[in-house]
C-alpha cells in the first residue's frame, strides 16, 4: 500500500491503477557540471472529497481552477509504512474531465527541495548587518587576522585607485569569506550540513571579494552627512572689524546626525564636502568694504573667500557664497565649518553689520562612496548571483556530491566526489531480472569528445587581454576524449571570473603581489572608473612579507602594517603563495602570467578535483552497466550512493534508478551502475614558468 503522507500528519489518496514512477540519481555522469535529485514523473491524484479538501486549502485553489503553483508541500512516500521518499510537493495542473478533477502533481526529494529553497534568492538577500562596523586602518588590520572563514576580510586590491605603494583607506572594500556565505544560505533555507570538505582549512580561506571599484555610501549615510542651518530673525555682526566674526544660527532646517552647535557644523566623517553660505539682506550704517568665509577650526584656514562692497549708508545685499566655485574642500573627523565676516567702513571707523533671517549655512558631502570613518553596510557587499548559483559554483569548482542524510532530511552530507564514496558493499545479485540481462556500454560513448573547464570570461582590463590572445579565459583547462565519433562539448563553467594577479615590486625574495581589477592597464595610461568587475573568488592564506607600502586618508599616508619586524600585507590571489604556490583555485595552468614565478604549482581545480573523473569516464574498459531489477520499499529507503553494489562479482558505483513505481511490487525498474577502471590518484607538483611577466608558460 501507498501514502502520500503531508507533514501535516494528513494522508492524499491515490489510484492503485495509475503508476507511480521515482527516480533517483546523484549526478550526470554525461555531464560533470551537474547535480541530479530524487523526483517523480507527473503523479495523477483523484479528486476525491479528501483531496479536494487537502489540495484546495494548501495550494489556494478557486472556483475557477487557479491555484498557486509557487506552494511547495512537504511530503512523504511511504510503501507498506517505509518512506521510500521525502520531499516537497508541487502542483503542476488541475484537470476536469467529464465532471471528474485529476490533481497533476511533481514529488522531489530532499536534496532538490534545498535547491527550490533558493530560487529567486540573491545573495544580497542575505543579512550581513551584525558585519557592519566602521571602515578605518584599525579595523581593515584587525580583519587580517580574524578566523578563517568567519566574517568578513579586507583584501589588497587594485581598482584602479593607487599607485601600487599607497591604499587611500577609501579603495579598500570588504570580502565576506565563503564559509560564511555557506553558512547563512543553509540556515535560511532551514538546512545544516555534514561536511569535511566544507570545514577544511582551505575552503575556509576562500573570498568573495566586493565587485565594485569602491564601496557605495548608502543613501542613508549621505544624509546624515547633511546639514542646513538658518536665521530666523536679524543677526547684529559684532562691531570688531576683523575675522572671525562668526554668524550664529539659531535654527536647524536639516541636521540628521546631530552634528550642529549655533557656531559650527562639527565635521565626522574623512571626505570632500560641498559648503554654501547664502546671507540675505545684508545691511550695514555706513559704506563698507569686507569679506565671507567659510572658516575652518578657528585658525586662518579661511578655506574660501568671498568679497563684497556695500556702498550707501543702508543697503539690503544679498551674498552668496558657493565652494561649487573653488578647489574641493577636504575634511577630517573634528574639524568646525563656521560662516565668518570680516569688514571695514571707508572711514576706518567700526560700523554696525546685520544679517537678515532666511540667512542659510548648507554642508553637502560630495562623496558617494564610503571615507576614513563612514560605517561599512555589509548588506551592500554581496555581488550580484542567485544564492543558487554560488552554491554551484562552489560544486561545480570542487566536483561535490550532494545527498541527503538518511538519518535527518534537513541535513546534506556534501563533499568532494573522489570523497564522497565508500567501501561498504550492497550485494543486489538476486534483485537482477535475469531474463533481461545487462547492457554493458563503454563510458566514454556517453560523454563528450570535448571537456572544457573555466571562469567566466572577465570584463577587466588583463582579461579581456587574455581572453582576445588565447581565445579561452585565463586558467581555462580542455580535455579531449580520443573517440573521435563523438561530437559532443561538454563545459563545466562558474559564473566567478578569473583574477589576474599583478605587482611585481620586491623586498628581498619576497613580491608584492595583488590582484588587478580595473578597466585600465595597470600604469594608468587612462583615466580609471569607478569599475564594476564580475563577481570574484580568491584565496587569503593570510599575511605576506613586503616592500614598503602605506594606507592614505585626508591627505595623510600611514605605513600600513609591520609585524615581526618586517612590512605585511594580506596577499590574496588564485594562488596560496608569493613565490612557491602549492594550491591554485584556476581549473588549469594559466597560458600567461603578469607577474613572474620561478616555479608554478600544478595543484589546481581540474587536476585535484577531476582529473581522475575524467580519466575513469575516458578510459576504454569503464563500462555503463544498466539491467531490470526487482527492488522493494527496504532497498529504497537504505539507498545510499556513497556504498558500491555487487552485481554478478561486478563492483559497481550506483548511478541511478529509474520507473521505480512503489504502488505495484512486481514492477521492475532500470538500475544504472558505473564500473570504473581506476586512474591513479592525482599527485601534485611544479613546474618552471620560463620567464615571468607576460609570458607564457
């Protein structure tokens, strides 16, 4: 007997003549890019009072027969009260026919109900406000030395913005590390994980670096950095002639922060500020001669000027004074703004100096992307990708295996393929329909003759040099099957693009190395933008040994870090090290470098992670083996994809079953094993570069 169980405890009734038809696989062996799930062929339910009743209620439906296809139900399969699936339910279509309605409806397992989770949802979905702080030297040099995979880090990038010896602290922006993005995804969705691979050191030290040049000022930000003050009556100038005569101004129009006294405008934050004075009906008892300023903390820093003449014993004059019109005024945390007058009569004599009411002092900062002290938004990190996406990304990167835990259905137990498998072995010998025998095919006929593994092709300056040179992006890896029947192309692609590493300064034996995101070549031959790259990843395998090189804000540069008395700096890049690279997240050995390296590691994404794979697809005696055979509801509920099966003395990998159909106990079901001619495991090594900067290798 069959139930679709609701996880509400209520049963759906189904019809014992129409077949219920269950597949299951874990991946594509035709194609390494992607991940399978349990799911149903379409399953007809009856329109029963029961069903009726369940399925209007959940899926919303109404007289008409509209209904809300976005509902996901959670949902078991029990034969004879043993789940042989567990998942959601989604509603395809309603029938009516002949008065009689039919519910089409999709069953999926666990696994494919995390990824249904996240359909739709960004990455910036994701709430990172508990990251948010300060950006400030202190805190860009605390993030170096936090836990790995915890947070968020500052790498040393170059956006354009620098000189290659100096960071202004505004070039500097955030990456929020994998793990963590990881971590967020799964809780949201309501799942945990099971992972070595995930908990190891070195997908802890992966980064999703800020896709932008610099990082944006949120909206909110700027307007805490305005500020209008006013008069609302006649101000009497003091009679002493000479500077600073400060206006006071007894009424806020607009002071967000609080940052305002009756004198000044108290300056909080490091940046360019925009200062407009507007005295109304300025009037004076004899003919005058005298200047506005805009003063800066009280000292003759008269940051700009502006003269007027009142000729006449009373005028009514109105003066402007724009900082539009002069050099950009530069402010530090702590400095006062004041509006101060300075006037002489012709006769030398004091005289009486008023200003009228609606006289206005408005502060504008001119920056729309974060300065030394502004608060960093974490919210506004995150690159633009489907949540899903980063999540293949990641799988597609390390060739994982995703399946759920037989124990807990909200929990997946994921690692790396040549990971994934072990040796315990199911012997399915009896289950076989001899009658039917076994197809056996060369693997290799199955896939493609050609496999290509890459980044997406990136819009910065060094790719886009790369990609028009080579015709491939940078790190790109291609493998040809020898069967020359096939025609297919089989490609692997992230949607991260390579990053190109550049610098080539040295203090001894040690580089300074970073990588290279701007539309620009790196001697800024053009002007730079504020550029906007494809969303990166790359590797902190923490602190690096430097030249000399500082962090620059307000005009004020700072030697960057010394530790263990020598310069450091955060290198991070495609490569685990400066010099002797032992760990490379490229698929393949770049073609060319920008920076030179005496040795270069084979260590890299193809090779650990798929090179024996596609050995093993390719090699002549792995073998396909597919043949009916008589499972039941115990063999369902135990299956498990990480064990290999005996089938007539074959040990075999599990790829996948399909038209299991647990209304009908006799009914056969085609089983698909994979038996692999073991390739060695990969072994990592290096190689000589033959020369450095732009050459290949």
């Amino acid at each position: 007997m069959v139930v679709l169980q609701l996880n509400t405890g209520e049963e759906l009734e189904i019809n014992a003549d129409i077949p219920i038809s269950l597949n299951f696989s874990i991946a594509d062996i035709r194609d390494p890019s992607k991940r399978n799930s349990s799911f149903s062929k379409t399953v007809m339910l009856p329109g029963t009072d029961n069903n009726n009743n369940i399925l209007t209620h959940i899926y919303n439906v109404n007289k008409e027969g509209g209904f809300d296809p976005n509902i996901k139900q959670t949902i078991s399969v029990l034969q004879d009260g043993i789940t042989v699936l567990d998942g959601f339910m989604q509603l395809l279509e309603i029938v009516t026919e002949d008065k009689h309605i039919i519910y089409k409806v999709a069953l999926f397992g666990d696994n494919g109900e995390f990824m249904s989770n996240l359909e739709g949802l960004l990455l910036s979905d994701i709430n990172f406000s508990d990251l948010d702080h300060i950006l400030n030297l202190t805190n860009i040099r605390a993030s170096w030395g936090t836990i790995f995979g915890a947070g968020y880090m500052y790498p040393l990038v170059d956006n354009g913005f620098t000189d290659g010896i100096t960071w202004g602290i505004n070039s500097f922006t955030p990456a929020i590390y994998a793990r963590e993005y990881i971590d967020r995804i799964f809780s949201n969705a309501g799942y945990t994980f099971t992972s070595v691979f995930f908990d190891s050191d070195y997908f802890k030290k992966l980064i999703i670096p800020y896709s932008g040049a610099l990082s944006k000022l949120s909206e909110a930000a700027q307007k805490d950095k305005y500020l209008k003050v006013s008069r609302t009556s006649t101000y009497s100038v003091p009679q002493t002639g000479l500077f600073p005569n400060r206006v006071i101004y007894n009424f806020r129009l607009s002071d967000p922060a609080g940052v305002a006294t009756t004198l000044a405008y108290v300056v909080q934050n490091t940046g360019a500020y925009k200062v407009v004075v507007d005295l109304r009906n300025v009037s004076a008892e004899n003919s005058i001669v005298g200047g506005v300023a805009v003063e800066r903390n009280g000292v003759a820093q008269y940051i700009i000027l502006e003269y007027f003449d009142i000729n006449g014993v009373v005028s009514n004059q109105n003066i402007l004074l724009d900082s539009s019109n002069y050099p950009t005024i530069e402010l530090l945390p702590g400095d006062k703004i004041y509006t101060s007058i300075s006037y002489k009569s012709n006769d030398i004599l004091p005289t009486n100096i008023s200003i009228g009411a609606d006289s206005t002092m408005e502060v504008t900062s001119i920056n729309t992307t974060l300065q030394d002290g502004d608060q960093v938004n974490m919210n506004l990190v995150a690159p633009i990708m489907k949540q899903i996406d980063f999540f293949m990304n990641l799988v597609k990167m390390h060739n994982l295996y995703v399946s759920p835990d037989p124990d807990n259905k909200k929990n997946l137990i994921i690692e790396p393929k040549e990971d994934y498998y072990s040796d315990t072995t199911i012997d399915w010998t009896s289950k076989l329909d001899r009658s039917q025998g076994l197809k056996i095919k060369p693997l290799g006929e199955l896939g493609g003759r050609k496999y290509v593994f890459k980044y997406k092709d990136g819009k910065d300056y060094y790719n886009k040099i790369y990609q028009a040179k080579y015709e491939e992006s940078s790190g790109q890896r291609t493998v040809y099957s020898t069967n020359e029947f096939l025609k297919k192309e089989v490609k692997t692609e992230i949607t991260f693009s390579p990053s190109i590493i550049f610098g080539d300064r040295w203090e001894g034996p040690n580089p300074f190395r970073y990588p290279y995101y701007s539309d620009d070549d790196v001697y800024h031959n053009a002007v730079p933008t504020n550029y906007s790259t494809n969303p990166k990843i790359l590797l902190y395998n923490g602190l690096a040994i430097a030249p000399a090189w500082y962090t620059e804000s307000g005009g004020v540069k700072t030697i960057a870090a010394i530790l263990f008395g020598a310069y450091r700096y955060p290198f991070c890049s495609h490569l685990d090290d400066t010099t002797n690279p032992t760990i490379d997240i490229s698929f393949g050995i770049p073609k060319e470098l920008q920076t030179a390296y005496t040795d270069y590691t084979n260590n890299n994404l193809y090779n650990k992670y798929y090179s024996k794979f596609i050995e093993e697809i390719l090699d002549p005696d792995s073998k396909v083996i597919t043949g009916m055979f008589l499972l039941n509801s115990a063999d369902i509920n135990s299956l498990d994809f990480a064990k290999q099966y005996l089938v007539d003395n074959y040990l075999l990998r599990l790829n996948s079953i399909k038209n299991y159909d647990p209304s009908n106990p006799s009914s056969l079901c085609v089983v698909e094993f994979i038996k692999i001619k073991a390739a060695a495991p990969f072994s990592a090594s290096t190689t000589s570069s033959f020369g450095g900067i732009k050459k290949e290798i």
